[in-house]
C-alpha cells in the first residue's frame, strides 16, 4: 500500500511539474468545460459550425439534412407495385389456361376410385366436373329396402340393379333434380338423401320418393376395374 501510494504521489508532482500543476491551460479543474483538461495540444472540437448556428434551415439543402417530405414518393412506388403484381398475377392466369387444356378435355376427364376407402354404412363425396359426387356403401339392410320398392308406383320408375352395377355401392352426383341444391345424406322419411330447400325425399338408391324433384339423381356413366376400384365418366 506504502509503494502504491507513493507512486502516485510521484506521477502526480511530475505532471504539475511538466505542465504547470492543476488549473493551467493544460490540466483544468473537473466540472471546466471551457477548453481540454489533459491534451491542451489538440484543438477543441467545434460541435456546431458557425454556419449552423446562423441559421442552417436556409444555409444547407433539405437533402443534406435529410428533411424532405418522402410519403408521397412511397405512396406512389407502394401503389405501383401493387397494380403490377396485379396485372402480372392475371397475366400468369391467362397464361395457364392457353398453354392448359380445354374445356372439353376437363369435361371429359374421369376420376379413378378407390371404394374400400368408403366404410360400410357411409356416404362418401367427392368432386367431379365440378359437381358433388356421392358414393355410398350400403349396408344389406338398405339394400334390400332399395330392391323391396315397387318399381311401378315410382315418379322415375327405374330399379335398383338398374342404378347400381354393384349392389353394395350406389354411385350418383349430389345435385338435387328439381334446382340444383346439395341434398343431405342418411336424412329424409326413406333415409337416403334429403334435400331441406324444398323437402324431396330420395331413398337407399337415390330415386325421388317424395316432393317436388321430378327425376332420381342422375348416376353418371362408370366402370368397375376390380371390386374395390371403379372410374367415373371414362368415355368408350
């Protein structure tokens, strides 16, 4: 502590010696902030210029002190880009469907099926051409329903080997024939399909029951490859 002590003692008496103690030009007292306090050789730096100072707002140009008003400039570029990502959005569109194919070959498209994905008691859906497919496994009970009715006091007459080459899956498009609507599966007095808009009644097979629909839904022309597999629309 006796050495510590006694350097510092030293390096503080040389210092005054050399540059003239605390409080010269050279070494200011702390809390004077009127020039350096160790190195009185180099200039005190000017914070603010004398041209700053005499009014600088008019003295320097607004891009210098980066005040100009750039929202309308962001505004602009912002509304550009957005019609060009939607122009080129459309262009792409356009570009798909004129290297695509038709219209007619979509149409014509078939979908291929696999059957054991639907389990026994369930209505299935799928999308072709763009309309709900139905396709339900029907259990032995609904089957013998669908085959038990009298054919002969049908709206549609039609017979259930007729609508289903697979007595144990019935295949028609969702489309109520009387407007249009999407009927309900398991739901109406015959628990086949039900269609809430205007209350006709399909049974088991899809064939209208009651109500205002004047055909069965439509069963759209398809192919069995194998007992669980079948295609739909496949054309000859």
């Amino acid at each position: 502590v006796f050495c510590a002590v006694a350097c510092s003692c030293y390096v503080s008496s040389g210092i005054n010696a050399e540059y003239g103690g605390i409080g010269t030009k050279y070494w200011l007292a702390n809390g004077d902030s009127t020039g350096p306090s160790l190195h009185g050789d180099l200039p005190k730096p000017a914070f603010r210029d004398e041209d700053r100072k005499a009014g600088w707002r008019e003295q320097t140009d607004a891009v210098d002190r980066n005040a100009t008003n750039n929202l309308p400039t962001y505004m602009v570029i912002g509304a550009g880009t957005g019609v060009t990502l939607y122009l080129a959005k459309y262009g792409l569109y356009g570009l798909a469907l004129l290297l695509g194919p038709g219209r007619d070959k979509y149409a014509a498209a078939a979908i291929e099926i696999d059957l054991s994905t639907v389990p026994e008691g369930k209505n299935a859906v799928f999308t072709w051409r763009g309309k709900p497919l139905f396709i339900r496994h029907r259990t032995q009970e609904e089957i013998d329903k669908a085959q038990a009715a009298d054919v002969s006091q049908l709206r549609d007459p039609q017979s259930d080997t007729e609508r289903c080459q697979n007595e144990k899956f019935l295949i028609c498009l969702g489309v109520c024939t009387h407007l249009g609507c999407v009927p309900i599966a398991h739901a109406g007095d015959w628990k086949g399909y039900y269609c809430p808009c205007h209350g006709s009644h399909y049974d088991t097979c899809a064939r209208i029951m009651k109500g205002p629909a004047p055909m069965n839904l439509e069963v759209p022309k398809h192919e069995y490859l194998s007992d669980e597999v079948v295609v739909i629309g496949k054309e000859d």
